[in-house]
C-alpha cells in the first residue's frame, strides 16, 4: 500500500494526516502494517460512517474517504494476488 500514496492527491494526503493527527513524515514513513492499522482502517471507518442511510447525496468526507479507501484497498488486494487490472 506504500506505494499507493504516491498516486493520492495532494487534498487526499492532507485529509488522512488530519483525519488520523499524523504529520506528513509519519505517513511516509509508516510501514505496511501500520498504514493498514493508522490509516486504511481509519479511511474505512469514515466511509461506513458516514454513508447515508437513503438515497441522499455522500458527503464531501464520505467521497474523500471512500476514494482513498478505493485506491489503498487496490493496492492491498494486488499486493495479496486477488487484483487484476484486468477487471478495471
């Protein structure tokens, strides 16, 4: 999943230092485990959270955090053999 912060935003690396009160040196430097446990969990937490319970537009934190859990989560299944970018 390290790599996969390389492909975040700019906006997106500054919501999960803020989200989960790490600078941005803690972020780069968090390994593969603890950016699953720090960040990836986090990201997913805020996703279930805040998906509305009807038909209602997302809000801008559930957007922000689902295209972050999308793109870490990704990068995770490739890393365990179960992606193929093949089914994009």
């Amino acid at each position: 999943m390290k790599e996969a912060l390389g492909k975040l935003t700019a906006e997106q690396i500054d919501f999960i230092c803020a989200e989960c009160q790490i600078s941005k040196e803690e972020l780069f430097a968090l390994d593969e485990d603890a950016l699953y446990d720090r960040v990836y969990d986090v990201m997913c937490d805020i996703e279930l959270t805040e998906i509305p319970a009807d038909d209602s537009e997302e809000s801008e934190r559930c957007e922000m955090a689902s295209d972050i859990v999308t793109e870490l989560g990704n990068a995770l299944a490739q890393e365990q053999g179960i992606y193929d970018e093949e089914d994009e």
